[in-house]
C-alpha cells in the first residue's frame, strides 16, 4: 500500500505533537520558576567568609522574599549591585531601619554604634 505524502506528514506529526506539547510545558514551568520562584547564582569575592567561600559556591535565591517583604536580621538577601551595573551582590543584613549596629568588630575599634536609616521609598 503506498500512502500519500499528506498521509506521513499527519503520521510524523502525531508522533511529534506530544513530544513538543512536553517540551514546551517543562519550558514554560521552568521560566516561571527560575522568574518568580527562585534564581541560582555563582558567588565571588571574600566579603561572606567563612559563610559563603570567596568562589566556587552557588546559591540558591528564593524570590518570595521580593522588595524586602518579610527580611529579617541575620537574612542574606541579593540585591543590584550599587556599583557595577548589571550585576548582583549578597550580603547578610545586620539591622532593620530603627535597630543601633556596632560598626567596628567587637573588642576592637572605637565601638561606634549606628542607628539604621532607610531613605523614603524604601
């Protein structure tokens, strides 16, 4: 019996439909994922030692906490980087706006205390 070509494009076709119906699925969960749920960065530089090493570390960015909403003391949150454009930085936040901070190391220093300010807006 020979078939038509319409015939096997129809028979390639069903065979193709479900594995491209999956394909796009997995890539439409994952881009939700990685944009709302969570993000995964490589870290570099010595400033979270011994917490975080100084390169070779990745970690995992939960987005749930976006715009500060529900930051604690002690949280370590990603942000813009102040100084260079177009990449992030992660540190540890030592005080919400009203708490006094220590700016010296302890037993060292003037042992300055710092109130935290924020900027309207923020």
């Amino acid at each position: 019996m020979i078939q038509s070509a319409s015939a096997t494009s129809q028979q390639a076709w069903r065979r193709a439909a479900p594995v491209l119906f999956t394909s796009a699925t997995v890539l439409l969960i994952g881009h939700v994922i990685f944009k709302y749920g969570f993000s995964i960065k490589p870290t570099l530089g010595i400033s979270m030692v011994p917490t975080i090493a100084a390169s070779g570390n990745w970690v995992l960015i939960s987005r749930s906490y976006r715009r500060g909403r529900n930051v604690a003391v002690g949280d370590v949150v990603s942000f813009a980087h102040p100084v260079i454009v177009g990449q992030s930085a992660i540190k540890r936040v030592i005080g919400m706006p009203g708490d006094f901070v220590l700016r010296d190391t302890p037993g060292k220093g003037a042992g300055v205390m710092l109130q935290v300010c924020l900027e309207s807006g923020y």
